[in-house]
C-alpha cells in the first residue's frame, strides 16, 4: 500500500483546539501556518515574550483534561478564532486583543488544584510547539491502531494533536524514518525525533473525560511511552489530504 497524507490539522492556541485543513502551504524552516500561534500562559510562569518556552509554562490537557475536547475555528483574515466545547458557549475573540472573556470562558475546564490561566502570549519566532526548533508532528494510523488494538477501544486521533497523519505505513515504521527525507506533494520534511507522549492522550477528546491508558499501554508493551515523530520543513511547498508519502 502506497502511503498517502490522511488528515491536516493546525492547533491555532496551544494546548485549547484543534482544526482540520483539506490543504496548507508549509515554508522551510518554520513551524506549520498558526500552528500553536498563541498559548495560554499559566498562573506562576513567565511569560516568553514572543520566544519559545517549555509546555509546562501553559495550561493544557496533560494536566487539565478537559481542554482536550475544545476545538477551534481561525479566521485567518482578521485573527479571530471561535472555540467550542461540550461544556461551554461558543466563544468568538481576538487572542491578540482582549482576551478577558476567553479567560473568563476557559478557567472552568482547568481542573481544580492547577494554576490558573492568566494570559494569552504569542509565539513570534516560531509555533509554540513541543520541541525547542520549529517542528511539524507526524503520526501513522497504523501506529494508532495497533494502540487501538492493544487498549480494545477505537481511540481518536484527536488525542494525539498531531499535524499530519500518515495512511499506509506498516506499525511504528515512522521510528525507522528518523534521519530519512520524505516527500508530500511539493514540500519535503527531515524526520528528526520520536515524540514523547503525556498524559493528555488519555484523554477522550470527546468529552475531556481520561478514559484510556495510553502511557501505560505504550510503555507495558513497546517499552516506550512515543507515539508519532517530530519532523523539520526541508523544502516549502503546499501539500493536501490524499498526496502520496514518498520516503526518500
């Protein structure tokens, strides 16, 4: 089986929804367009000031599970992005403006003995995520289903908050790609590093309700608690659902 991009998503604020693509144009060198754009400072942690800063400064789903279950919409014209949760309201703001009623709206889904969320910072050198270089994040539904197979339940590939999922890989074959080039439409991506997985993925991104043990799944029966790689953008260009993945 040829192996083919299956789904695109972008996670606009860090840690606070996740919105799928049919297309994106990826630059070299840089972090995917308004992914992990904004994040959501937590209370005791000090703000980047447009840096790069480790995830444990923010609030997010490792710790507050809830979160899990926001999704997003950017209006990438005017900056504006609508959130939705089960739990809450839709709400429309500007999070490079006030952001007194996202705090408002999102403090209640932080859980109870976390700090709390006391600002929205943008990241301006380069996408908030995990990894101190700007990263794109693949992962293989392969991989997931094998995950799927070992917990006997059908888990999302929400809960992994991935960038870009690959169809047609054989299980954990993304691990033996580390060091390798693939090419996606026009754009061509290094895989640099395996990603090491919190406890956000037992999360159901349903309802932000734990209710699978992924970590432990991953780590009683591969040894490892990694679930998809990290890869950096060698070559611009646009890419969509449905291009073929060459490794080459």
């Amino acid at each position: 089986m040829t192996p083919t991009l299956a789904a695109i998503w972008r996670h606009p604020i860090k840690g606070h929804g996740r919105e799928r693509l049919a297309s994106v144009s990826l630059v070299q060198g840089e972090t995917m367009p308004w992914d992990r754009t904004w994040a959501v400072l937590r209370e005791g942690a000090e703000d980047p000031n447009g840096g790069w800063a480790v995830c444990n400064s923010f609030t997010r789903g490792a710790g507050s599970p809830r979160l899990m279950a926001i999704t997003s919409q950017l209006d990438e014209a005017t900056g504006n992005i609508t959130l939705r949760h089960p739990d809450q309201p839709d709400l429309s703001f500007a999070p490079d403006g006030d952001t007194a009623a996202f705090l408002k709206w999102v403090t209640p889904l932080v859980a109870e003995g976390r700090p709390a969320p006391v600002a929205v910072t943008r990241a301006v050198q380069q996408g908030m995520t995990d990894t101190a270089f700007p990263s794109i994040s693949l992962c293989s539904t392969a991989s997931l289903r094998a995950l799927s197979d070992q917990l006997g339940t059908d888990l999302s590939r929400d809960r992994f908050r991935a960038n870009l999922w690959i169809d047609g890989f054989e299980p954990w074959q993304e691990f033996d790609l580390i060091g390798s080039t693939l090419q996606i439409g026009d754009t061509t991506l290094k895989v640099e590093m395996r990603n090491t997985r919190c406890r956000a993925t037992e999360a159901n991104p349903e309802t932000g309700h734990r209710d699978a043990q992924t970590l432990r799944a991953l780590k009683d029966t591969w040894g490892h608690i990694d679930f998809g790689v990290y890869a950096v953008v060698t070559t611009g260009g646009v890419l969509a659902e449905g291009d073929t993945v060459h490794v080459l």
